[in-house]
C-alpha cells in the first residue's frame, strides 16, 4: 500500500482493487500516465495534476487512463467556460450559505451498507424568495468538492434521496423538465448539460392540447466531475412531479435511467435498498428527525450564524436565461476554479441491490 491509499479500510483497498483495478504497485505509473497526457490540451488550463487529485480521476474511470484524462479535462473545462456557476464559488457565498443551511444538500451521519455517503434533499425547503435553483446546484457542487476529498468516497461513492413531501404546484412552476435534468443529471455527472422544452404548469396545458415535442441538444455536455453514484431515490413525488421525470426520462443516460428509482410513499421499497437503521424518521428510518444544518455547519464552521443580506434577485433570472447560460454554446470563458482551501475542509463489483442492478461506475 502507497501513501496514497493511506485513507483507505482494508475492506475498500481489496473493493478499489477488485471493482476498480486499483494496484498499489503500478499506481504512480497510472498517475502519471495521466498527468503526461495534458500536454495535448493547450487550450485547458490544469490548475491541479498533484498525484492525489489525479488519483481520483482514476478511481472514477476504473483505472482506464485515457477515460481519467478525458474527465479531468472536461472538469476544468467545464471551469472555465462557466462563469456565473464559479463566480464566488465558497461556503460563505450569500446564495450558496442560505442553501446549504435549509439543507441543500444535507448528508447523513451514517453510511449505507456498500459504504456509500447518503446525501439529502427536502424539496419543500426551497425558499425561492431567498435563494435560486443555481444557487442550490451550486451548493450541492460544493459539497462534493469537499466531500470527495475522502478517498473512502471515491472508491465507494454516493446515493441520494430525494424527499417531494409537501414540494408545491407554485414551486414546481419554476422546476422545467430541463431544469429538473439538469438537477438529476447534474448530481449524477456533476452538471451534465442538456436542455428540453416546458415547465411544469406548461406541460399541464400542453396535455390538453397537440402532441409535445421535447429536444435535447445534440451535443451534451459530457461527464466532469469524478464522483460515483449509485442511485437517486423519489420519495413522496406529487404526480406533477412524476410527469416531469416521464418528460425528461428519454433523454437521460440509460445508466442514469437504471440508477433512479421512484417509491412514491412506499417507503417499504427504499428501505429494501438503504436500510432504515441508518435513516432518519422522515424517510421511515430508526433514527431521530434529520437536523438541516448538519453539514452546513461543517463547511461554514464558525460562520453558520453570521448571516447576511442576499438579494435574490442578483443572482436570479428568467428560467429560459438560466438555461441559455447553461448551454454549452453561451457558456463564458473564465479561469475560475474552486479554491483549494474550500476543497481541504474535510481530512478525511457492483452489486445488486435488489432489482434492477445499481452499478457504481
């Protein structure tokens, strides 16, 4: 075992070895492997190809060198041609704190039975008076640059549950098909791009009316960020909800598809894919009711309770402008990266689970 598997339990060194290739004694081979390949992108500005970071490239692409350089290039070009989405990217931003404490996302203490972090989302927290969509997306990008600091992490990776309890009509009217696959696949690939047509209140009238036609871009935006998830759990969806992820459903990945599952209030199926001893009593668990600011606490400390003021509306705009910005042609260059100091906070083969599979790649 190197120094850079030093994080790792006997148990996720003999995973990494058997489910991701991962062989100690030609590791810094592979990295560099990796690293000599940046020369052929000029145009991409690699502000990190330190050995741990690359490593965890590597972990996400099962050791195929040329699949870890590609994602690494496409984390940092992602970087630098999104501007509004880096822009005073930290903990302490006014948009991403007010979020992070309403629970976007939330994190659960324990991890499931594959070794997996369990990150939460409440829907119904959304305050959109106080904080926009992008500022959710961005809060939970965030969370992930601290959380796979954790090499136990990168090898076993992530699941994420979804609560619709109590989500409005009102608030649905501002979630679009495309925006909600941008969520989805935004969390399964770290914002993967794509854009489809109407919101929610149009899909509405649309049913009473002629045939919908929905068109995704041609050219998505591939993977960039190396992180694993091993499924996206609905509980409580309201049925307008269900209809948006029947809209957008054809055009995800079929991996993506596989990976989401739809309990409704059937909290009985969740519990046969993450056990309830480890869930909090929202989603039927053994333990007490999830505290929100959980894991804000952790990545604002000390500044939790220094709020200040945050207009809205200098960070928001008309959903259609959201989605203009998010497209991979309007997208604006900038060499705006996460800082470092945000990233270091935190120190620290499939199997089936039940059916269909949940792979982890």
């Amino acid at each position: 075992m190197t120094h850079l598997q030093a994080g790792l339990s006997p148990e996720t060194l003999e995973k990494a070895r058997l489910e991701l290739n991962e062989n100690p004694d030609t590791l810094h081979q592979d990295i560099q492997e990796v690293r000599d390949m940046v020369i052929t992108r000029p145009d991409i500005g690699f502000l990190r190809t330190d050995d741990a970071f690359i490593l965890r490239f590597l972990r996400a692409r099962k050791f195929h060198h040329f699949e870890a350089f590609r994602l690494l290039a496409q984390y940092f070009e992602y970087r630098q041609q999104n501007l509004d989405m880096f822009k005073s990217f930290k903990a302490t931003d006014p948009g991403i704190k007010q979020a992070l404490k309403d629970g976007f996302p939330g994190g659960l203490a324990n991890l499931d039975h594959y070794g997996r972090k369990i990150l939460v989302l409440f829907a119904a927290n959304w305050d959109q008076s106080r904080y926009t969509l992008v500022d959710i997306l961005r809060a939970i990008l965030l969370s992930l640059e601290a959380m796979i600091e954790d090499p136990e992490l990168q090898v076993n990776g992530f699941v994420l549950i979804i609560d619709w309890s109590n989500f409005t009509f009102k608030q649905a009217s501002k979630l679009t098909p495309s925006m909600l696959r941008l969520a989805i696949e935004g969390l399964q690939d770290a914002l993967r791009i794509g854009r489809v047509g109407l919101g929610c209140a149009d899909l509405v009238m649309e049913r009473k009316k002629t045939p919908l036609y929905i068109t995704s871009d041609a050219n998505p935006k591939q993977d960039s960020f190396p992180a694993r998830f091993g499924g996206i759990h609905f509980v409580n969806q309201p049925w307008y909800i269900h209809a948006l992820y029947t809209v957008i459903r054809p055009f995800l990945k079929e991996k993506t598809r596989k990976r989401i599952f739809l309990h409704g209030n059937n909290l009985n199926s969740l519990h046969q894919l993450i056990h309830p001893e480890i869930l909090p009593s929202e989603f039927g668990g053994m333990l007490p009711p999830y505290d929100m600011g959980t894991w804000a606490r952790t990545l604002l400390d000390h500044e939790y309770d220094d709020d200040s003021e945050y207009n809205v509306d200098s960070y928001s705009m008309p959903v259609k402008e959201v989605e203009k910005e998010l497209s991979p042609k309007s997208m604006k260059r900038s060499q705006s990266v996460v800082d470092p100091t945000v990233l270091k906070r935190m120190d620290k083969n499939e199997e089936e689970n039940m059916q269909p599979l949940l792979s982890l790649d």
